[in-house]
C-alpha cells in the first residue's frame, strides 16, 4: 500500500491558487496595456544608460538606435534595446541589473550571437591558443552598461573585421 506524505499537505493547495491568480493577473495586465507601457519605459531607461556609457558608438561610430519591434516576452525589468553602426546591428538585454550584448551583421539574416562568442571565435580562427583565449575570457552578462562598454571599445575593430569577412565570403567556405 503506498504511503501518502502527511506532512506539507497545505503546500500543494495554497501554491495552486496562487499560480491561477498570477495568470490571471498578468493576462489582464497584458491586455490592459500596462506591460507595454513598463517595457517602454525600461527599453527607454536602457537606451539612455546606452547613450552615456557607449558615446563612443555615437560620437566616433555615427550610431544610432534602431526601433525594436520584437515581440520579446517582457518579464520582470527586461529591457531591450538595439543601435545600428558600421555595418553592425548591436542588442543590449538588461534583466535585473545585468547588461548582455549581442551582435550581427546588418546585411544578413544571421541570428544574434553573444559578443562575447564571435570574439572567441575570431580569436581561435586567429591562432590563439586556448590557454590565452580562457585567460582572456570575457563575461557574458554585465553589471551595468558601464562595465560592458570597455569591451566593445577595446574590441570594436575586432567585431567589424570578424563580420567584414564573412560578408565577403561565400557560403563553401564557411
């Protein structure tokens, strides 16, 4: 005969309602047009923290912020905002204070790829050894826009040379 748990019985009742009434709490948020208007107050936070903290992009780079239309699940303070320049298309996602990039080329469809990967990899296609390229390794996620803006300056020339390539490649070789 099996054995029934007698002893959090109440855990399985209290968390059900709970769940139910999340639901329908963030379905009639959503529908009432509060999540957009958050999320477009968060992608406009982000994007001013961008503006600050990656002049450079605007300044030396002729930058400029490219309409998100994105149908992205907001949770939270999810926060995403894209800048074209140079020929790149660059994503910043803030969730919870933490700060990651994304990058692709403007002319293909190629999916985003974190920052951080295609530097990785434009480093091993350059012979780097894998001690250097662990040693080196850069974070995924960022404190803040701040801390990620030293990346992408130091390494900016890295990123086009890496997508440079690759346009002018064709599809046998890569």
């Amino acid at each position: 005969m099996p054995r029934i748990n007698k002893r959090k019985p109440w855990l399985p009742l209290l968390l059900t309602p709970l769940a139910g009434a999340s639901y329908v709490v963030g379905g009639l948020l959503e529908l009432s047009g509060i999540n957009g208007y958050l999320a477009k107050k968060d992608d406009r936070k982000l994007e001013d923290g961008i503006r600050d903290h990656f002049s450079f992009l605007f300044t030396e780079k002729n930058a400029h912020f490219v309409r998100n239309e994105s149908k992205i699940k907001r949770s939270f303070d999810l926060a995403v905002v894209e800048v074209a320049a140079q020929g790149l298309l660059l994503q910043f996602v803030r969730m919870r204070g933490d700060v990651s990039m994304a990058v692709r080329s403007a002319r293909s469809p190629e999916n985003w790829r974190q920052v951080n990967d295609v530097l990785e990899e434009d480093e091993v296609e350059a012979g780097h050894s894998t001690a250097e390229i662990v040693v080196s390794r850069r974070s995924r996620f960022y404190t803040g826009p701040e801390s990620a803006s030293h990346v992408l300056k130091d390494k900016w020339d890295q990123l086009r040379r890496h997508y440079k390539a690759r346009i002018f490649q064709s599809p046998t070789q890569k």
